[in-house]
C-alpha cells in the first residue's frame, strides 16, 4: 500500500512547497504547534527545540521537515512569523481561536 503524502502550501504566492509524507507532516506539525504554544520563538530555536522533540522519532533530517512544517503552517495561518528583526515565531490567529 501507497503511504499517504501531503502536498504543503508556501507563505509566498506563487512559491510552491514540497510533498511529504503525511505521518511526518503530523508528527512535525504538532511538534511545532506544542512548542509555540507557551512562547515565541526565533527562527534558531524554533529548529533546535523541534530537533529535540522529534529527531528520535523520525527518520530523515529533523530541520528539513521542521521548515517545510513551518512554512506549510504558515502558510495556512496556524503561525506566524513577526515583522521584528530578527523575526519571532507564534501561533497563528487561526491556532488561537480553538
């Protein structure tokens, strides 16, 4: 059976992301989503703090999937990045309104 995959959306009209796996999306996903959820984070520790969360768990490069994660959620107004130099992640108005 065909493992299930996931096209991501990129924050920039007219860029377009890559397709990943799906159990790697999610598991990325809330990983990212957890991680914001109590603090903003730079562009630094946001990867570093998903490294530590996932890479026993997932095969592949950690910071690879955690920027394609990021920019997919971005994307789709779950995050956000700040206007600030240099910038700050958060969760997006879309994540807290649940």
């Amino acid at each position: 059976m065909k493992e299930a995959v996931i096209q991501t959306l990129h924050p920039e009209s007219g860029k377009k992301n890559k397709v990943i796996a799906l159990a790697k999306y999610e598991l990325v996903k809330s990983a990212i989503l957890e991680i914001l959820q109590s603090r903003q984070l730079s562009h630094t520790e946001l990867m570093e703090a998903i490294h530590e969360r996932v890479s026993d768990t997932l095969s592949g490069n950690a910071q690879w999937y955690g920027e394609t994660v990021k920019l997919d959620l971005e994307a789709r107004g779950l995050i956000q990045r700040s206007k600030t130099k240099p910038p700050v992640y958060s969760l997006g108005l879309a994540d807290q309104t649940e």
